[in-house]
C-alpha cells in the first residue's frame, strides 16, 4: 500500500526534524539502520549508526545546542516498493560559529535514501548538501 | 554475479569521468535514466536526463570547459541486486570562475544510486557535496 509507506516515510522525517530540535541524538540515531552511511554538508562522511549518532551528539553540543531545523520541501520518489528515495529541503536556524556567533539562516538540501527492515522504514543512505543562491554577475 | 555488477557500475563512473573531461555532455546525460534526478555542489536540483545535460552542457561551456575530473576514491554498496550506492570521492581542477580566473582543486564526494534498466546500469539519483577541510580553531 503505496500511501501507507509514503506515510511512513514521511514519518520518519517528522521524526529526524523533531529529535533535531529536541537536540535527542540517540532518537535522531535511531532513525538510520545499523551500516547507514551520512555525508555531511561539508563532505564528511560517517558509516554506522553508532558513528552519526555520536558525530550528531558532538555538534549538537556545541554548534548546533540551540539550532532549530524546518521542513521547507520535500518529493518522494520510490525506486521500488522497498526502497525510497525523499529529497527535503531543510532550514538550520540559531547554528553558531566556533566563536559562538550565531549564523544567518541557512538552506541544504537533504537526500535520505530509505529501506524497510520487516515493515520499519530506516535511512540508509543520507547525503545534504548546503544551498547556495546564485551570485548576480556583478558579483562573480 | 556480483562481481559482474561491479564491473559494470564502475564502468558507468569511469564513462561519466570520461565524459567529463572530453566535454562531450551527451554522453553524460546517457548514463542517466531519463527521469534521473542531479543534485549539484550548491544544491540545485536537475530533474530528468534532458535537464541534467542541458545544465552540464552550459557549465561545460563556460566554468568546466577546460575542467578535468579525477576519481581519487570510491566504494560501491548495493542496496539490492539491482540497486546500487557508489561514494566517489573526485577532484576538480581547471574550472574557472565567471571572470575566467582558474579555481584552486576542489574535492567532492559524489553520491551515485544506479539502477538496472534491463542488464543496463544507470543513475538514477545523484549528488555532490564539496568536501570542505576542517579550519584550525584559530580561524574559526
């Protein structure tokens, strides 16, 4: 039943935002199977659900402690019955600087890639990517 | 036979690098399935093997014109039999910025999902991320 699993799906991204913004790192884990694989925005990559649950529990003591995410977008798209592929856009607010200066809000498009384990949907795959507004010529 | 498939879905990242560093964007966007979806470095998002070449055919017009693309490292998973998850760490040298100024290298880690159209391999899902060196805490 396709919109049960479109359901799902999308439930488990209701429950990363939220486990995001409750700053609940093992929650937030615990949406990613065992062997998940994340890119970061700036192309680190972790493997294993242990690994993104304590380089998560790492930023989200320091430079994303009080950050808020937003689902602003998303598109679904199954690659087969068991497998999907959610393209969301995302918004990070009240992230701060090493020298805890907080920065502007900032757009990523975040790529989860999703199986089902028994009927469980769980990330896999997990890549996001910062969005960058063009630049007007002037200023190339 | 595994092996077979991993021959295979790496000759479809050696055509792509290929492709690139001739420039020939056709034979790019022919290594994506017809409703392949490209997610860029700055997160824009191409929809459909007509739109991936279009923009590539641009960007090797003018900033990666005389670009080479170097596959420095990879690792292939598969989701299932069919379904295939490449990591490939690649470096960019040559792009030029919009004054014609030429860029430094720049490394990316590029997500690649494949999927078998018959006993064809193609993207079906792709995205970049640049991969950005951590900054000392002095700079930060």
């Amino acid at each position: 039943m396709q919109s049960t699993d479109t359901a799902a799906v999308m439930a488990v991204m209701t429950s990363l935002i939220d486990a995001w913004n409750r700053h609940d790192m093992d929650a937030f884990a615990n949406l990613f199977t065992e062997d998940a694989d994340f890119v970061n925005v700036v192309g680190t990559r972790w493997i294993g659900r242990d690994a993104i649950g304590k380089a998560h529990a790492a930023t989200h003591a320091t430079i994303f402690k009080n950050s808020q995410l937003t689902l602003k977008d998303s598109s679904l798209r199954f690659l087969k019955s068991d497998i999907a592929v959610l393209r969301a856009v995302t918004e990070v607010t009240g992230q701060v600087d090493g020298a805890g200066r907080t920065l502007p809000p900032r757009d990523a498009l975040l790529t989860l890639i999703m199986i089902t384990i028994g009927k469980k949907w769980s990330i896999a795959v997990a890549q996001n990517t910062n969005i960058i507004p063009p630049v007007s010529p002037d200023n190339r």
